[in-house]
C-alpha cells in the first residue's frame, strides 16, 4: 500500500478520473485515456507548469498535510491509575478533576507563566487578531508568524532597514490589551526578517518583548517562493532587500520581460544561514535592546540538526524551542513538501527524548522545548506531553485554534444575521447562550468580557475544553499536577509504539 495520497488534493481542488482505479506507486489512474481534460496534478501541470508546486487554494485557507503516516499517536493509549494521589492530598474531596494544576512556567533568564501547557504556534493570517486575544484571555503564548511587516499597507525601507511598520504593533496589542499574566505574544523572525532589522523595529518603535527565530516548519523546510506581478514591482521587493529571480535589474531580463519571454519574477526567501557565532552575538543584541525572552523553531530535519539547535539553544539560554513535526499545517508551503518531508511528530519526538536524555547528562542547561504538528484534541497532547516527560513542557496547537477563530467568529456573524444552523440552535440564539464559558470570561475580566468578540472567545472555549479534557487523563493517573505527567501515563499498542518509546524506531 502507498502512504501516500493520489495524485488528487484540495490544495489545488484537482481529482482523479477514476479514483476507484488508482496505481499506489505513482498515484495516478490505472489507465490514462486521450481524451482526458487532465484534472489530476499532472494535467493541471501540463497547463500550469512549476506554479503547481505550490497550493492554489492558500488565501484564505489553512491546509495541512494528506499524507497517511504509518505510525502517529493513535498507536499509544493513556495510562490508568486507582491508588494514590501524586500532587494532592488523599481526600477523594481534594484529589478531584478541578484540582489538577495545569499552571506551568518556562524560561531561563525571565520565566514566563502558562495556565495550561499548550503554545499557539506562529500564524499571521486569516483571523489572527482573535487568534492572538483568545491565547491571552486563556493565558498561554502566542507566536507571531514570520514576514508579518508585508502585511502592513504602510511598509517603508529605507537602506534595505524597515522604518515603517506600525501594524506591528496592532499584532501586538491583540494579545496584550487581554494579557492577565499568563503567556506572552512573539514575534517570529527568519533570516530576511532579521536581516531587514524588524526585531530591532519591533522592540524600539512597538514594544515586543519575545522574539523567535525560524529555522524551519514542518510543512516549510524551506522558505516560500512567492510571485511577483510585474518587472516595476520585482525591482521595488528587491531594493527593499529581497532576493529576487530572475534578476529584474539585469538589462537582459529587463529586455527579455519587454519581449514576453522573462520566467516570471519570483521573491525567494533566503535559507536560515545563521552561524552559530552570529546567533550568540544577534541574541545579546537584541536582550540589550530590551528583548526579555527569546525562543527558536525548529522542524524535524536530520537528528544532527536537532542536536545542534539544542546545544545552540543552551548556549544561548533560550527560554524555548518549539519543535514542529510532519503532519502540520501552512498557509503557503510546497504541496509535495507538505505530504513527503520531515520526521512525523511522534517519531521526532521519540529521537528528541534521546537527544534530550544525552545533554541532560552532560549537565548542560537545557531550554524548555514544545512539541507542534498535527495536535487537535487533548488525547493527543496528553500522549505528547508523557513520551516527552520530563523534557517537553508544552504541546502547540496551531491550525486547530484558528479553526476554533474562524468557526466562532462565523458563528457570532450568523447570530447577528438571525440565522443560527440549526446545529447550534437546540442551544439559543444569542451569544450568552451559545458560548457558555463566557461567564468565566466575565469573571476574568468583569464586564468587557461582554465587549469580546466571538472568534476570540472561540479560541478561549476551544482550549478550555482542552484543558478540561486533560484535567481528566492526569487525575485518571492520579497526578494533580501537570509536573507529574510522565512516561508510564502511555503505553504502546503496536510494536512500532513500542520502538518510539525505546528509541529504537528508527535503529
């Protein structure tokens, strides 16, 4: 059998001719006939050419990848316990769902505290400012995605430098204005973005506090491609700094664009390049310009790779690394990149625990790590938390919060139109009615809570039912605290489960 999907996706809402007839090795139909109008990937292709490689559908979706991985956390279950209570005291009063603890802290030099022991990984897009409100109100981190000054109307650059990018600081303040001491909003950077000074921007002119810097994801182990519509606009990005091809100051290209014969201009996002030296010196720059926290993301490349972003890591005393692995969600990534590259979550977390295990006793100090790709319910995070134990800190959930955003902002638009599916009316019509733990929120936060938008309560219910649900798992193992989650709570159902678990899997 092929892990792999046919040559069909909603990334570029292509199908097979004969999707009951499929070859598994090349993902094609069995018979190819003359007079098909080529709705599969390859004919799209033989119109569309190397624009194929990337989706068509982004805009304003989220895809992720279709790729059936062979093993995944579904091949543990939760482990159970009826004696002791680790955490609480004996009083079947005290020892009780409610009272399990989720509150967690991470960071070296400025700890950070987080209600429950999930992160939203970095977005900017689609609803991002209730994506951001919604982490505050629920008191865990934020990430701002990477190249969020294009999103700004007023850019400017002078000197390749960004001088001008006020919608920063709007980013900013859809966390802030809800933060009540849990959790913190930050800024991703890659390479172009440092190099075009927008961490120095954002700490001096906006107030940004927290700083990630990328080094991959897992549905993006390289940086995007992007189009360019015109030879005008291709000169503009690469004056501001952007490596552009085909080189649109080149007199030959200039010439060739007149004639219809240029490719087209594209904008390529550099390679992370970062030496070691560079990082250290970058980071000490940035902590003297008021930055107080700094965090790297990583995906699942090689496990030399791995090893060496967590020495880096403790080098640097970075508060947290967020590794992302297959199976995860983009906005604008290689379609193919999306389904065939990466380790998948539960195996790099495997191979991480190795590593991890391996600094840990060379004393060095090691930074707080979470685990992103794929997660959506709290059975899965449960299971990630326990096989990274006592390691990994926090689990993030990305495309599943937005979807919470999106769905809840859409829904607080049907109210106000009287137009409640008739799923949701067997609840009411109205807000208080339909979003329960808004009560909650008005005990947080008094009457404003009444001022909040749906999408951002959204997000809130969506991970306070999370939270819930891993209140649950912990108290059924008799841990009142999310400190004492560990190993034992998980136990492998497949021999595959049970390599991961040795770190045998890939050996």
């Amino acid at each position: 059998m092929s892990y792999s999907p046919a040559l069909s996706s909603s990334f570029n809402r292509t199908k097979m001719r004969d999707a009951a007839h499929v070859c598994g090795f090349s993902g094609m139909c069995a018979m190819c006939t003359a007079d098909c109008i080529g709705s599969c990937e390859i004919g799209l292709s033989a119109v569309r050419g190397m624009e194929m490689v990337y989706p068509t559908t982004t805009g304003e979706n989220q895809i992720a990848s279709e790729k059936t991985y062979p093993v995944d956390y579904s091949h543990f279950n939760i482990n159970g316990r009826v004696f002791g209570a680790v955490g609480a005291p004996l009083d079947a009063d005290k020892a009780t769902i409610y009272h399990v603890n989720l509150e967690t802290e991470i960071g070296t030099l400025n700890p950070v505290r987080l209600a429950m022991p999930i992160v939203l990984p970095a977005l900017i897009k689609l609803n991002w400012p209730d994506y951001f409100g919604g982490a505050a109100m629920a008191g865990v981190n934020a990430v701002i995605g990477e190249g969020a000054v294009s999103k700004d109307p007023t850019l400017r650059y002078e000197n390749g430098k960004v001088v001008h990018a006020p919608k920063l600081r709007e980013m900013l303040d859809a966390f802030n204005r809800y933060d009540r001491g849990y959790g913190q909003i930050v800024l991703q950077v890659n390479y172009d973005d440092d190099a075009q000074g927008v961490p120095d921007y954002a700490i001096r002119e906006c107030g940004a506090k927290a700083i990630e810097f990328k080094f991959g994801q897992s549905a993006k182990g390289t940086q995007p491609a992007n189009l360019v519509g015109s030879l005008e606009d291709a000169l503009k990005k690469q004056e501001q700094g952007f490596l552009v091809l085909p080189d649109p100051s080149d007199p030959a290209v200039q010439d060739a664009y007149k004639r219809k014969a240029c490719p087209a201009f594209h904008t390529y996002g550099r390679l992370p390049l970062w030496s070691e030296e560079y990082l250290l010196s970058r980071i000490d720059q940035l902590r003297n310009m008021g930055m107080t926290n700094v965090y790297f993301k990583m995906a699942g490349f090689d496990p030399e790779d791995l090893e060496h972003i967590l020495r880096l890591a403790s080098k640097a005393q970075v508060d947290m690394v967020t590794f992302d692995g297959a199976g995860g969600g983009s906005g604008y990534s290689p379609c193919k990149m999306m389904n065939e590259w990466c380790l998948p979550t539960v195996v790099m977390e495997s191979i991480l625990y190795g590593i991890l295990k391996k600094l840990r006793a060379e004393e060095l100090p090691l930074p707080h790590i979470a685990i992103t790709g794929g997660f959506a319910t709290e059975d899965q995070i449960y299971k990630a938390l326990a096989l990274g134990a006592p390691f990994v800190s926090a689990v993030g959930v990305c495309r599943a919060s937005m979807a919470a955003a999106m769905s809840a902002k859409k829904i607080g638009e049907l109210i106000k139109a009287g137009k409640v599916p008739p799923e949701l009316a067997r609840y009411g019509n109205t807000v208080d009615e339909l979003f329960s733990d808004l009560p909650e929120l008005r005990g947080l936060y008094g009457e404003q809570a009444n001022t909040f938008s749906t999408g951002a309560i959204g997000v809130y219910s969506y991970l306070n039912r999370l939270a819930y649900g891993l209140r649950h798992f912990a108290a059924l193992n008799r841990k009142f605290d999310v400190r004492y989650i560990e190993r034992r709570d998980i136990f492998p159902l497949t021999r595959d489960a049970l390599d991961l678990l040795n770190g045998t899997w890939m050996k």
